[in-house]
C-alpha cells in the first residue's frame, strides 16, 4: 500500500491480511518485505490512474504494465503461488469512448 493512501475501502480486511507498504515504482523496497513475509498469496490494487484526472494520462500503461509484471516477478521470488490483480478499467489507459 502506498505511504499516503487512504485505505478506508479494505480496511475491514487488515486484521485478516498483511498489509505491505511501498511504491511498486520502487521494487527494492519491497523485495525484502514480501520475501520475509513469505506470502501464499499477493494482491495488486495499486493501479495508477484511478483518479479521474488521471484517465487519459498515457503514463497509465507504461507505468501500470511494468509495475504489474515487476509484482508478479516479486511474488514469484518470495515465493508466493498465487497473484491476483484488481481494478476498475482505468488501469488500461486512456479511451475515446464509453465502453
């Protein structure tokens, strides 16, 4: 979870999960926390361009894909048999239309 995040909407859920802090742009930073936590299963909601400022910022996809696959090589290091990524439909980029 970011440092400044508001986790209002999952946070009846922490006494049931480990919650890691960090920036998927700053992978060394949580290489070691996910190895020590040695997790079963690793949970992406970090998406960026959620916001809807943020909706045609074409930064989404090179930001959002290769965090993503920086996680999922992560999880795979500490270990971790499962990987599950979830999000609105911001996370893939920017549209001309409604969809």
């Amino acid at each position: 979870m970011r440092p400044e995040s508001d986790a209002w909407r999952i946070a009846d859920v922490f006494d049931r999960v480990e919650v890691i802090t960090g920036r998927l742009s700053e992978p060394d930073g949580l290489a070691g926390l996910l190895c020590d936590f040695k997790p079963d299963v690793v949970y992406h909601l970090g998406w960026f361009g959620s916001r809807r400022a943020d909706h045609d910022d074409p930064r989404q996809l090179a930001e959002n894909i290769t965090d993503a696959l920086e996680l999922v090589e992560l999880a795979a290091n500490a270990r971790a048999t499962t990987w599950i990524g979830l999000g609105s439909q911001a996370e893939y980029g920017p549209t001309d239309r409604r969809t």
